[in-house]
C-alpha cells in the first residue's frame, strides 16, 4: 500500500467508497438470496420493465441521485432501500476501519457487518433469515476466531448456547403468544405448538426455520435468529455473544414497544392504554423504589445517596411496557427480531463487558 494511502484523510475517502461498492453488492446478495437467484446471473436489470442495468446508471448512490429515484427506462421508482444500503455499509466501513486500521481484525469485522446488513434487510423485507447467508458466515467467523482470535471453544461455546437459547425462547414465547390471543392451550398440548399456530392463527414458521421463502405467513423468534447468534458468537465469542443479547433485546423491545403503538393507533384503541399504563408506571415504581429505600435507610445510608429512584424508574418502565401490552395484545403481531440482534452484533463489536469486568479490557 502506498504510503498516500496511509494518510487518515485518504484511507477514510477509500473505505467511504469500498463501502458503497459493497453496499450496492449487499443488496444484490440480500435480494436474490430470497428469491434463490445466483448473485452473479443474470446481471441487475429492473424489477418492473426487466431491462438490464447499464454500468453508468450501476455506480453506487450516484445513479440513484441522478436518476431522481427511478428507472431510465420505465420510470418505476427504484426503492429507498438501495441508497439506504449503500450508505450504512459505507459508514460501518469507516467506523470499523477507523477503529482497527488495516488488517485482518478490521477484515474480519467488515465481512461481520457485512452479514448483519444484509440479513436486516431480508428480515425487514421478508421475515426471514436466509440459511445462504448466515451458514457460510459462520464458518468464516470460525475461522477468524480460531486463526485470528485464538479462541476457537469460546466462539464454539457460543454458537451452541444460541441454538439452545433460541429453542427455549421459541418454545416459550410461542406459547405465551398462543394464551395471548386465546388459542386453546389443550389444543396446543396435544398437536404441538407449531400445528396450533398454523389451525388458529393462520401463521407459520417455516421461512424462519428452513431458510424458504415465506409467503404471507409471520415468523415467530426461532431458527433464523438463532443461527444469526450463532454467526454472532462464531466471530466475537461466547463473551461478547452476551453483551449482543442484552442489546437486542433491549432494542427489540423499544422497537416492538414503538411497532404496538402504531398497530393500537390505527385501530382505534391507544386511548384504552392510557388507565392500564398509569398504574403499571405507578406500581412498577412503588414495587422496585421503595424495598430500595426502605433497605437503604435501614443500611443508616441518608436518602439523597441511595439509588432508589434509579430503581424507581425502572419500575415505571416495567410496568408502562404491561400496561400497554396488555391492551396491545388486541392487534399485536410478531416482527422480525433480526435487525434488533443485529444491533447488538454490531455493538458487542466495540463493547465487551464481561471482559472489562474482569479486568481484561473492552
């Protein structure tokens, strides 16, 4: 590499453009992966007209500016997805290599990031998670922890506890959706959950399970996100598995939380919420506040310096988030959890608590 390239300046331009590159490459990979079409063939053409795609009106986030957002030839207006791609790759690509410079750390992460980008997209777009995108991963993670890392039994660890974590959410959480929306729970004992889904709710897993296209179905939390954790652990290991996790749940929740509102919105019914969640923040905070002060002040510690309102608020969250849930369970739907996992992949990127915990560094 010449020494220009070197220049904070330079290499920050050259990852910029790298990133759009592969972003344009990512959504090619994300949308033929979901139609089971070969990345390579045929070349990009319109979705509308089928007219193939000239190299000039090809060039990442510049076409689509000078195009106004649509086909040269059709005018169909091309989606916002495209540029929007583009552009997050592009600035994941200057904040990793910015973190790591070059080398094989930084190689490693991009080709991670690469795998949350895409398989948001098919999650967003489809519900899905496809099996030809995460498997290779995974094995390419493998390999960086095992040549790069040196710790080839953390990432393992971490990849078998996915699978058994996600089991246990999907079994779970499948029945408490089932008792939410009222499907007969002797009837989910007898022909299994996943029958029960199908017969009362008209709802399938198989997209997230197998890797197939889904058509209108809704894919319940399962074998797509728990093959995405294990890509997840495969790359940063089981330790920083756990710090992606806790983000994405958090994350999934604000996003679900944010997804029910609109849903009790539009149907009429987000004024119902509104008793249920004063008291759910009013119990919450008395629940968790005032065993918090109560010890405290027995401690001899003087009110100012505890953290019972901390605690407190914590509670109020708590007991908001049932509240509107219990009326949102109305119209409440699943949605994909996959991008929010993919949050917390990216973060447990820079962010290793249990390492730091132990003195080992973030």
């Amino acid at each position: 590499m010449g020494s220009n390239l070197n220049h904070p300046l330079a290499l920050d331009l050259l990852s910029i453009a790298f990133g759009l590159v592969v972003g344009s490459f990512l959504n090619v990979v994300a949308l033929r992966s979901l139609s089971g079409q070969s990345i390579v063939w045929p070349p990009s053409h319109c979705m509308r007209c089928q007219k193939r795609i000239p190299v000039w009106d090809n060039i990442p986030l510049v076409s689509f500016l000078l195009l106004k957002g649509r086909c040269r030839f059709c005018r169909a207006p091309i989606s916002w997805q495209y540029p929007a791609v583009e552009l997050g790759t592009a600035a994941a690509f200057f904040v990793v290599i910015r973190a790591f410079g070059v080398s094989w750390q930084a190689a490693g992460m991009l080709f991670f990031v690469c795998t949350l980008i895409a398989v948001t997209v098919t999650d967003l777009r489809e519900k899905l998670i496809p099996h030809d995108i995460t498997y290779p991963s995974m094995l390419v993670g493998l390999a960086y922890s095992t040549f790069y890392r040196h710790d080839p039994l953390g990432a393992l660890a971490g990849v078998g506890a996915s699978y058994i974590i996600f089991d246990f959410l999907a079994h779970y959480g499948l029945k408490l959706y089932l008792h939410l929306h009222g499907a007969p729970a002797a009837a989910a004992e007898e022909e299994g959950a996943d029958e029960v889904v199908d017969q009362e709710l008209g709802l399938s897993t198989a997209g997230g399970e197998s890797g197939e296209p889904p058509g209108p179905e809704v894919e319940v939390m399962g074998g797509g996100d728990a093959v995405l954790s294990a890509v997840i652990a495969a790359y940063l290991g089981w330790q920083r598995l756990v710090a992606a996790l806790v983000v994405g749940f958090v994350a999934g929740t604000i996003f679900g939380v944010g997804l029910l509102i609109m849903e009790m919105h539009r149907a009429g019914i987000l004024k119902d919420a509104l008793r249920p969640t004063v008291t759910g923040v009013l119990v919450g905070f008395v629940l968790l506040a005032m065993p918090a002060l109560f010890i405290g002040m027995s401690a001899g510690l003087p009110a100012g310096s505890l953290p019972w309102i901390g605690f407190g608020l914590v509670g109020a969250a708590g007991g908001a988030l049932l509240g509107i849930v219990s009326v949102g369970t109305r119209v409440s739907k699943p949605f994909p959890f996959g991008p929010a996992l993919a949050i917390g992949g990216a973060v447990a990127v820079f962010w290793d608590p249990i390492s730091s915990l132990a003195g080992g560094g973030a």
